[in-house]
C-alpha cells in the first residue's frame, strides 16, 4: 500500500484529493487531456459517451454555485447522470453522519462522488471508505484544497504563457484562509515555475509562508513588479468582520487590484481571479473588465479540466 | 512475409478516390496514420475543403477496461459536416471498433450525406459490419502481430511488421 491514498498500486489517479504530493506526469496528463475537452465543447454537440451509465453525485456541504454547476456540466458532457446534494435540504441536518451519508450513496450504486466541505481533509475521510470502483474528487475542502480551481488555473496559464518555467506569478490577497491558494502554489512549484511570490496584509498570510517555497510581499506594487501573472483572491467578506483586516475600504486601497498598480506588472501579464469576485474589495471593475483580465476563459476552461480529471479517474 | 510499399499503396488510394470526389467532399483522417494518409490525399486529390483529423479516444469501446489513453489529441473538423460527403481514412483496418467510434464523433459534429472509408492496409479481422469502399491492400498478418505505418523525416511513409516481444 502506497502513502498517497490518490493513486492507486500501479501509481494513476484514482482521487483528486489534493495537488501536494501529485507528481509533475499525472498533473502534466490532466492538463494534456483538457486541452482535446476544450475542443468538444466548441462542438454542436458538446458531449463525449465516456461515462455513459455512471451516477455522479455532487456532494455540497457548504454553498458553491459556480463550481457546484461547472461540475455538473462537465459530468453531463461525459454523458455520466447527475445528482446534486446541498447540505441544507440533506438529510446531515437530520443528524446522519458525513459517513453514514456516503455509505447510503454508494448503496445507489454511486460511482463518483465529488465533495465540497466546509471541513480540511472531509475528502480524504470519504476517499477511505469508500469501494475500490468509487472515485472521489474534491471540490474544496476548508482551509486545505481545491485542487481542480488549482489545475483549471494551470491550464489557462499554459493557454496564455506558454511554457511554466520561465514565468513569475503573484497570487495576492488572503493567503491564510485560502485553500485555492495552497492548492496553486503546489501546482506552480511543481510545474515548475521558477518563482512564485505571495502578497498581503501579515493578518493575512500564514506565519510560515515561505517555507512553501514563495517569496513574501507586504507592499502590492513592489511583489507585482515585472509579474507575468497575477492571480487575485477571493476576500471572504466574513473575515472583515473579525480583528484581521480594518475594513474593505482599507483592503482596497492597499491590496485591491487597479490599473496603476497592475502597471507594475509586465505589460503582457494576465489578471486571474477564481470567482466569485467582490468588485471594488480586491479588483477593480476596470480591471475585471480589462484587456488583460482572463477570468471568463478561467471559467471556460474549467469545465474541460474538470472532464479531464473526471474522464481520467473513472478509467483507472 | 513482407509488406507492401506504403508509397505504392497511396498511390492506388489517390486513383480509386478520384472518381468519386465533388465539391462536397472532404477528407477525415484519424490520428495518427490516417492523418497522415489523408494530408497526403488532400494535396493529391486537390480538395477544396480542408481536412479535418479526429482523435477517437473519447469514444472507444475499451475505456472501462484500459481507461483514457494518454496523449489524446484535440480533434478538429473545419468544414460544416451537414451535407458533406465525407471520406475517413485510416492507416490499417482491422477489428473495425476505431472506424465504429470515428463515426459516431462524426456525427456530433452533424449529419453528413454520406460516409466512405478508405485504408491503406486491411488485415481481416472484423468483428463490426464495417467495410471499407477503398483499399491500398489486403495483408494476412498473424493475430498477435500488428502493421505500423511509419513516418520518416522526409515525409515517406512505410509499413512496419511488429511482434510481441
């Protein structure tokens, strides 16, 4: 038995659970596989026959819209039946356990489960207990990951820059309470981007940072300078609550993405943004709207990733 | 036994098609030798619409038992299939579950008028009523052999017997 419960004996997905200790090959693969998926969904008819038969169910215990429906329409253009489960009409509010809930599932013949929780390693738990023919793919687990937002990101970096390793990326905002942005800064280290800087408020950044790899900024202007890449961060309006940060007012003016400190960055670069973004807290509309912005074709791509990931796990 | 000469086999594909080309017609080539086939046939037979390539990974019959193949490449038809009459060419037919699966992905591009098929080699063996219109030869190759069609440099193609090893 190997130690990451991911990969199956022979070494290929068989979860998606997290980005860290995923080799170069297999994130490599995924990305390779979604390029060919983009292609189907220019198509008339937008749907390949791969999971044709199998029952795919959206286990959502914490509200996403827009990854919750790009999975959705990424199962159905693999021809595979969906149900969508929402915490709130569930019967976990009845007392069930999150286990209980599985089991019960995998009664129904589930073959795929993909699990949004608001709990770190909620996926993993499930991955253990469930068949050998059952796949498990996380869609964002508390504070931990959210490794198909991370590979969609790769992707659509790979479709603009080209090669990974010869740019500079700058993921900016909260950093402590993001699982996107552990999930990137796995992928981008492992892709091998050669330098990759994190920007924010000290609230906002985990004490131990650096150790990932990535290079600190407190001051936007100077982490964005001469960036190929800028990958803003959703700001949970339920942190300006807290002690962390004064007010979204304060947040803009010193971290919010506008056309001058976007100036710093190499004329070329891309603007990124994981969704659903709060206009005028962490970017500016001007800049979403931008000529550089790239967050539509993030959502776009998306869903070919998430068929590749989908498409590769069910056949291993 | 030896195989024939791959140029010599196009060669006899480019007289059987011209015939039966109009302006309707377009060429479909499956990845990777039948790509190559029909770039070449494209030139000869001087078609007017471009070619189109198709990769069948997305629809084989073997996923549940082999999973996704690696290294699929985007397919890409850049011609409206409704109303065309559509020549798919591949290198070496065999069982026929490629040419089962290259038209139903056909088909979720539209409704073609018509069909045809053309291979280089065909080797026997069909397991699906499929039947190719032209054909560069038949070989008999054993079962656990397979024909390889081979690209050089310079662009010649050749064909290739491989073994178990």
């Amino acid at each position: 038995m190997n130690g990451n419960p991911q990969l199956g004996p022979d070494g290929q997905l068989r979860h998606l659970l997290s980005i860290e200790g995923l080799p170069k090959e297999i994130l490599l693969q995924i990305l390779d596989t979604a390029r060919p998926f983009v292609s189907v969904t220019e198509r008339e008819v937008k749907k390949v026959p791969l999971l044709r038969g199998k029952s795919i169910f959206n286990l959502f215990f914490e509200p996403s819209t827009r990854t919750r429906t790009t999975f959705e329409i990424a199962a159905k253009r693999l021809s595979a039946d969906v149900v969508n489960l929402n915490i709130a009409t569930s019967s976990q509010t009845k007392g069930e356990t999150l286990l209980d809930t599985v089991a019960n599932l995998s009664a129904m013949h589930a073959d795929m489960f993909i699990v949004r929780h608001a709990q770190s390693g909620a996926a993993h738990l499930i991955a253990r207990h469930v068949g050998e023919e059952v796949h498990v793919i996380n869609a964002g687990d508390g504070r931990h990951a959210h490794p198909t937002q991370a590979l969609l990101d790769m992707f659509t970096i790979r479709e603009y820059k080209g090669a990974f390793t010869d740019l500079r990326v700058a993921i900016v905002g909260d950093i402590l309470h993001s699982r996107v942005a552990r999930s990137e800064i796995h992928a981008l280290t492992t892709l091998g981007v050669p330098e990759v800087r994190v920007i924010g408020p000290r609230t906002l950044l985990p004490a131990r940072v650096s150790q990932l790899g990535v290079h600190v900024y407190h001051d936007m202007e100077e982490g964005l300078r001469d960036v190929d890449v800028v990958m803003m961060l959703r700001l949970q309006s339920e942190r300006m609550n807290g002690a962390l940060l004064p007010s979204a007012e304060e947040f803009f003016k010193y971290y919010g993405l506008t056309p001058e400190k976007l100036a710093h960055a190499k004329p070329d670069a891309i603007v990124m943004h994981p969704g659903p973004m709060n206009r005028g807290v962490e970017i500016e509309s001007s800049v979403a709207d931008g000529r550089q912005s790239v967050i539509l074709p993030q959502v776009t791509f998306g869903i070919a990733v998430r068929m590749a990931v989908m498409s590769i796990v069910a056949g291993n | 036994m030896t195989l024939p000469d791959a140029e010599r086999l196009l060669d006899r594909l480019i007289d059987q098609i011209r015939p039966d080309i109009r302006p309707e017609s377009a060429l479909v080539g499956i990845h990777t030798g039948g790509v190559w086939i029909a770039q070449r046939l494209h030139i000869a037979l001087g078609l007017r619409l471009p070619m189109g390539t198709i990769d069948v990974a997305f629809y084989r019959d073997d996923y549940k038992q082999k999973g996704l193949a690696s290294a699929v490449r985007p397919s890409d038809i850049p011609f409206s299939v409704e109303n065309a009459h559509i020549i798919l060419v591949d290198d070496v037919l065999y069982t026929g579950r490629t040419i089962r699966a290259a038209l139903n992905e056909i088909f979720d591009y539209g409704r073609p008028t018509s069909i045809r098929l053309a291979a280089l080699v065909d080797r026997g063996g069909r397991q699906l009523p499929i039947c190719p219109q032209y054909i560069g030869a038949e070989v008999t190759v054993a079962a656990q052999e397979s024909v390889e069609l081979r690209r050089d440099s310079a662009g010649h193609l050749s064909l290739t017997l491989v073994r178990p090893s």
